[in-house]
C-alpha cells in the first residue's frame, strides 16, 4: 500500500486511467464485432455504414493512444477488405 499523499493519488489516478482504458478497450471491440456481424449478415450496404461508424470509433480510440495506430490500421484495413470480398 502506498505510504505517502503522492503515492496514494498515484494509485489514485491509475486506477482511475486503468477504468477508463478499459472502457475505451470494451468500445473498440464492440465496434469491430459490429462490423463482422454485418459482414456475415451478407448485408454489403449495412455493413459499409456500420464500417464509417466504427472506423471513427477506431480512429478517436486510437488519438488517445489507447491502441497502437499501426494495430488499428490493421484492424480497419482487415475489415474493409472483408468487406469488399462480399459479394
């Protein structure tokens, strides 16, 4: 446990930024299973509009350093090519 005022706002404000994180994570992942949901749907117009939500969702996540940008890049250049492929 901490033992000084600093290190007790430390834990204070990690764990606060850990929360938040987290959140910022769950967000991220919801948006991409939005999208593989709309692509195995076979819906190609629905999923394309639900592609522009996430990849907004994706690219504020990402200014936030929450994710690395080359890992979200990865991530939207996978799903759009998905997305292309259907039929």
């Amino acid at each position: 446990m901490a033992n000084s005022a600093q290190a007790r706002k430390r834990a204070r404000q990690a764990e606060a930024t850990r929360k938040r994180n987290a959140s910022l994570k769950s967000e991220l992942r919801s948006a991409v299973k939005k999208v593989k949901k709309a692509i195995e749907a076979g819906d190609k117009a629905a999923a394309t509009k639900t592609m522009q939500a996430s990849q907004s969702a994706i690219d504020r996540i990402t200014e936030k350093k929450i994710v690395h940008k080359n890992a979200a890049s990865r991530t939207k250049s996978r799903l759009a090519q998905a997305i292309k492929a259907m039929p």
